[in-house]
C-alpha cells in the first residue's frame, strides 16, 4: 500500500473534498503481500470535512463486514462532530466558548469530556512549565482576526490578552465537576490538544463496533490500531530535518506540529505562525517541526506543540515522562 504522507499543520484545511464512501483493494501491495490478505479483506474509506480540516477514516474490512464498518466509520463522524459541540472555541455555543467571561472564582458545572481533555491539558502545561498553555484562547482570537483582515495585532490589545494567560488560574473539582477561572479575559483554547483527544474517542467508537484494523486522520494528528491488509503496521511518511522518514505504526499515534504553516501579518511587513508563545503572546515562525510518536493522540499532540517551543535540554525528561518519541 502506499505510503500515507503526513499532511503539514492546516493544510488539509484548504481542501473542499466531498464526503464519499470509496472502497478499494490494496492494489500497490506487492504479491507477496496479496497473497497474505485473510479473506479478501479490503480497506473502506470516508473522508470530511471536520475540525476546521479534512478528515479521514480508513477500516479495513471482509466483504460481509463492509457494511458494518461503513455503519462504524458514520458513527465516529458523528462523535466527532458531538465532540466540537463540546471542545471547538471556533463555535460560540460549544460548551468550552460558554465558559468564557464568567465572574473569576464562578465554579461552572461542565461535561465529563470537557473534564477528561483540561485534566491532561494542565497536566502537561505544568510539565512544560507553560510551553504548552491551553488558556492562550484570547491571543488565539486576535490572532486569528490578524489572519483574516490581514491587519497585524495591536500591540494594546495584545498585553491585555497576554495578562489572562495562566494555565494556574484555571482550577478544576474533579468531584463535583466544575471549572473556575482566578483571572478576568481568562478564554481556553484547546486546539493543541482537542484534535488528538477526539481522534483518539472516534476510533474508540469503531472499536466497540468490532474495528480492529483502521486509521484516523486529522491534519496533522494520525491514529491507528491493527493493521491493513497484507501489512505489519500502517505507513506513515513524515518529513524531518534530514528528509522524509518512513514509520510502521500500529495501535500508536503520530502528531506534528509546525510553526509557519499557517501565517497572519505582524508589525514592520513580518508575519506571525500559528503556534503561539505563551510568555510573550506572538505567534512563532522559526521554531522547528516536531514530530512526536505515542500510544494516545492526546498527549502526543500536545508534545508536539511544547516541544516546538522549548529547548532541547528540556525535551529528554518530557519523552520519558510520557512515553514517547521524537521522529529525528
């Protein structure tokens, strides 16, 4: 089969496909590989939009189970989508925008998924001591009015963002479910994490319906369990500062995470990336891709985003915490 080429950060954004059903052998396996298919397995695919992106779930399947995998993959989009009601500050009424400009110290009662995505998301943002900040939301919103009047961020309004930015205000009862903020303008934005954390419950739906061998991706958040037909693992072509790299996953995560690959204009001409840093409120364009191999998307696309921003001496003690890896 050929090799899936990990798509750079946003851009699958740009691309209108049409949701559709395609079902295909895996015509590039070599013979040997054919011969090897148990039962004529074949691979169904889906594709849509979702996530502000494209995305697209892949299972493979028999013939007598074809419909029962296209039943599951319409059941993981539609989780996904259950999903962006919940975490997506790109939709006013989700629950996570609801939570913003509430009176400091108000304890909101929120979702059991809301909970589970802010617990991970302040555990790493207090092992990166930051980098990783899920409460970047009101400089993301400048930010993303930037991109699209092409009109740079005022630098005032900027400072007054940057003085709600503290992944410490936010503090959360995980026995009576609630979510209070300790500063005023405090807006969460879970965008480097949410993407991971839903992948990972969509593929959860086509392994309760019996999925055992698919992929799930999501710009550049990639998960997989099994395998496809005729193969060891799912391939993966990733770009590195040495070239493309090659990976076999199976049941394991890939996220990557670039500074430049979206842009909005910044003062004197310039531009400011996508990855925001938390310390100082600017979008970065010159730190390095990463990209980070785990268990579960969760943690691996938040890594992916930290680790971009951090120095090398901090990123040791990080992979070992949460058993992951950097693809070099």
């Amino acid at each position: 089969m050929t090799p899936l080429r990990q798509p750079r950060r946003g851009l699958a954004a740009a691309i209108a496909w049409a949701s559709a059903w395609t079902v295909a052998m895996a015509t590039t396996l070599a013979a040997s590989d054919l011969r090897a298919q148990d039962a004529g397995r074949v691979l169904v695919e889906r594709r849509e939009i979702a996530m502000g992106m494209e995305v697209r779930i892949t299972a493979a399947a028999t013939p007598a189970s074809r419909d029962r995998a296209e039943d599951a993959i319409a059941r993981a989009f539609a989780r996904i989508d259950a999903l962006e009601d919940v975490l997506s500050d790109w939709r006013p009424a989700s629950e996570l925008s609801l939570l913003a400009d509430r009176r400091v110290g108000e304890a909101v009662p929120v979702s059991g998924e809301l909970m589970a995505v802010l617990q991970v998301a302040l555990d790493i943002a207090r092992a990166t001591d930051g980098a990783f900040d899920p409460t970047v939301g009101a400089i993301t919103r400048l930010w993303r009015e930037a991109q699209r009047t092409g009109v740079p961020v005022d630098e005032g309004a900027r400072a007054v963002a940057r003085a709600s930015v503290d992944w410490r205000a936010v503090v959360l009862d995980t026995v009576a479910r609630t979510v209070a903020f300790r500063k005023p303008g405090l807006h969460l934005d879970l965008g480097g994490i949410a993407k991971g954390w839903i992948a990972e419950q969509a593929m959860l739906v086509l392994e309760r319906a019996g999925v055992t061998d698919a992929l799930i991706e999501a710009g550049g958040e990639i998960v997989t369990r099994g395998a496809p037909p005729g193969q060891e693992g799912w391939r993966i072509v990733v770009e590195t500062a040495r070239g493309d790299t090659t990976l076999m996953l199976r049941d394991a995560a890939v996220s990557t995470s670039q500074s430049g690959a979206q842009l909005a204009p910044s003062g004197a001409g310039g531009h400011e990336g996508h990855v925001i840093r938390p310390s100082t409120g600017r979008g970065e364009t010159g730190t390095p891709r990463v990209t980070v191999v785990g268990a579960d998307a969760t943690v691996t696309d938040a890594l992916a985003t930290a680790l971009s921003l951090l120095p090398h001496s901090r990123w040791a003690a990080l992979l070992e915490r949460y058993a992951v890896q950097v693809v070099r």
